[in-house]
C-alpha cells in the first residue's frame, strides 16, 4: 500500500474494539516496510469491531480511503455480516490523520544534578498519572571524573527499579541502555528476573555495548571484545529466562549444567530492544532484538539511519522502532550535541516543532518514545514533571 496511507491504517485499526484479551495480531505492509502489531483496546468510537483480518491493510468497510486500493481488509462489523460500519469514512480518515497513535516512556532522574529518592519518586508518579507506558533508569557504573557527562552522579540502575516496582502499579519498568557487556551475565539475569516477580511482571530492557572505554577499564572488563561478549550475554539471559539449564559460552568464559535457576519469571519472554546506531548494533536488534532503540539525530540523518536500518537484513523489515529523545521545555531549539558530541534532536518549548518532529518519526515508523526529561542531568524536578506533561499533551 502507499506508504502515505499507512500510518493512517494503522491509528484507526489500533483505535477498534477487539475481543479478549488484546485482539488478533495485526501485518500491515507497504513498500517500506511491514510492520506486525496488536492493537489496543478502545471504547470510544462509534465504528467498532469485532475482529479484524489484515494483511496488506489499504480499506476499511466498503468503501475505500483516498490513495488506498487494495482489497485485502476484511472487517466484521459487530451485530451484522456485512456493510460497513462507518458512517463517514473521510470523518474518521481525518481524525486518524490528526490523531497521535504511540506510547511513551518516561527516563527518571537515577543520574545527574537532580538525582534522589524523592525526585526519583515525584517524577514516576507524575509520568504514571499522565498516563505514560513505563518508566526507564539510566546506566551507568563507575565513570571517571570529568567525563564531561551529568552520569558521574548517578543511582545503580537495577535497584533503582527495584524501588519503582515498589511504589508504581501499571507502568512498565526498563533500563536505557543496560550495559551489559561490563557485567557478569548470570547476576544481570537473576537481577532481571527478581525485578519482574517484585513488580508482577512489569519488566522491559534495552541494552548496548557502551562507550566509554575508561569505564569498562574501572571494571576490569575487556571494552574491545564488549559487542561479542553482548551478544552472548542477551543468548544467556534469554536462555536462563526460559528455563535452560545448560550453557556454555567461550567469550564469555561460563559454563553450567543442570543449574538451578528459580524463581521462575513471571512473564513468559523477556522484551529486549538494542541501543546504538553502528552497523552491528543494527544486526544485533534485527538478529537478537525485538526492537532497535537509537537516539534520535537530526531527521533527515535519522532517516537515513532508518532506511539503512531496515535494509540490514529481512528480519529488519518487521522489527518495531523505539527511539530515545530528549525533551527540554525551557528552550525554544530542538537540536542539542550529547555528552558524546554527537548531534541529537529533542521536544523543545517550541509546540509547532514538536509537533513536526513527532509527524516525522511517526512517518519514519517509530513507534515507541522513551522521551529523557532531563538531558544534561541539570533539569529540576519541576521543570522535569512539566516536561512530561508536554508530552502527554503532545501524544495524546
């Protein structure tokens, strides 16, 4: 289908009533890319369904959209077998257009001037009330001074989520980005899975390799060999996850055999999304990830990355796209340069260009944001918990 009408199928599918508990898995493809997704429940419009059958997804009833001209949609309407169920098809083309269709996460203030249990507190609970999808802690262990980064001040990220099992009761809990190739695999693992029975099975990860070379050398871990020893530790961790008892792996020098690894998980499958934007953190999310999760760049790089992304390998087509970006309401600019120098795009103050940003990467598929209210680690708790109603507004 046109990819102009794709992001359109989308919103409205995912705005349907479907039965329990979330409705069919739904594959939309179009030239760019293909994309599967379930769709949320919702109990607000007049046009509902009771079931869905997608696959190149360009009509909706009997009557076609502009610019769309397959015929492979074939909705049911609740209470009849057949007709379309929409009164006005252009009415609800426009407010699907209009409409924002992604979730978002929350970073909360484990790093930088700001950082303490009590603005970790007030943050969460003001991003759980604004109806915000999770919440995720910084990493970073042992930094050397003068970094140049807000992360030599920082609280352990594991335990961090820990104490937000304990005080939050929807939100999911994630860690952006774990860098797990500094860490003993097994501990990171058993840590991972206590935090999803302390939160009723709440947890969510992304991972990278990191980059600060001084910080791997503070533990005593090889930073050269960290993208193997990465790969590796996401085999392991999945593997103990589901329930293995064996594993062997040279890189990372572990071997066991009938080991015991309870208590058991509560959720069936770890979701593990993948940091970074170098040729092998694109294959490790396509091959070892169910997500890839870059910050975002300037967009007309950033699209570049994503064609390039999606271009890795065929599993790339379908994997989602869960950016991290900053958002800093205090300036009016929405391009920063990172602790890295790299430089990156954010929700600023300026509403119109916020606006633009989100169209774009919705555009460019993403479909996730884990939105960083305080970039440079100086933002205060105020001005954090502002931020995230802007965006709560903006999304919603």
């Amino acid at each position: 289908m046109p990819d102009v009408g794709f992001r359109i199928v989308q919103r409205i599918i995912r705005r349907v009533v479907l039965p329990e508990p979330f409705g069919p898995r739904i594959t939309i493809i179009s030239p760019a890319l293909t994309v599967k997704f379930k769709p949320r429940r919702a109990a607000v419009l007049p046009y509902l369904f009771e079931r869905f059958s997608v696959s190149t997804a360009n009509k909706l009833g009997k009557r076609q959209f502009v610019g769309m001209s397959d015929k492979n949609v074939e909705p049911t309407p609740r209470g009849t077998s057949a007709g379309s169920t929409f009164a006005n098809p252009e009415e609800c083309y426009q407010q699907a257009a209009q409409g924002h269709d992604m979730d978002f996460g929350v970073c909360v203030p484990n790093y930088g001037e700001s950082s303490s249990a009590e603005a970790l507190r007030t943050v969460a609970l003001a991003a759980e009330r604004a109806g915000c999808d999770s919440l995720w802690a910084t990493d970073h262990l042992l930094m050397p001074r003068n970094s140049g980064t807000p992360y030599e001040r920082i609280f352990d990220t594991l335990t961090t989520l820990a104490y937000l099992a304990a005080i939050t009761s929807r939100v999911k809990l994630g860690i952006s980005s774990l860098i797990t190739a500094m860490r003993n695999p097994v501990v990171v693992a058993k840590q991972l899975v206590t935090i999803d029975n302390l939160s009723g099975g709440r947890l969510m990860l992304a991972t990278s390799v990191g980059w600060n070379e001084k910080e791997f050398a503070h533990l005593g871990s090889n930073f050269h060999n960290r993208g193997k020893r990465l790969d590796a530790s996401i085999r392991l961790i999945r593997a103990l996850w589901n329930g293995q008892t064996s594993f062997k792996s040279g890189i990372l020098g572990i071997e066991f055999n009938d080991a015991s690894f309870e208590p058991r998980p509560i959720q069936k499958d770890l979701t593990i999304w993948i940091g970074g934007t170098s040729k092998a953190a694109m294959k490790r999310a396509a091959t070892l990830g169910d997500a890839w999760h870059p910050n975002v760049q300037p967009l007309d790089q950033f699209a570049k990355l994503v064609a390039e992304f999606r271009g890795t390998s065929p599993e790339a087509r379908t994997k989602e796209i869960r950016v991290r970006i900053g958002i800093n309401t205090r300036v009016e600019q929405s391009e920063y340069k990172s602790p890295q120098g790299e430089k990156r795009i954010m929700f600023s103050g300026n509403h119109a260009q916020n606006k633009q940003i989100l169209s774009r990467l919705e555009e460019l598929g993403v479909s996730y944001i884990v939105a960083v209210p305080s970039p440079d680690g100086k933002a205060s708790i105020s001005n954090q918990v502002d931020a995230v109603k802007t965006l709560a507004r903006l999304l919603r």
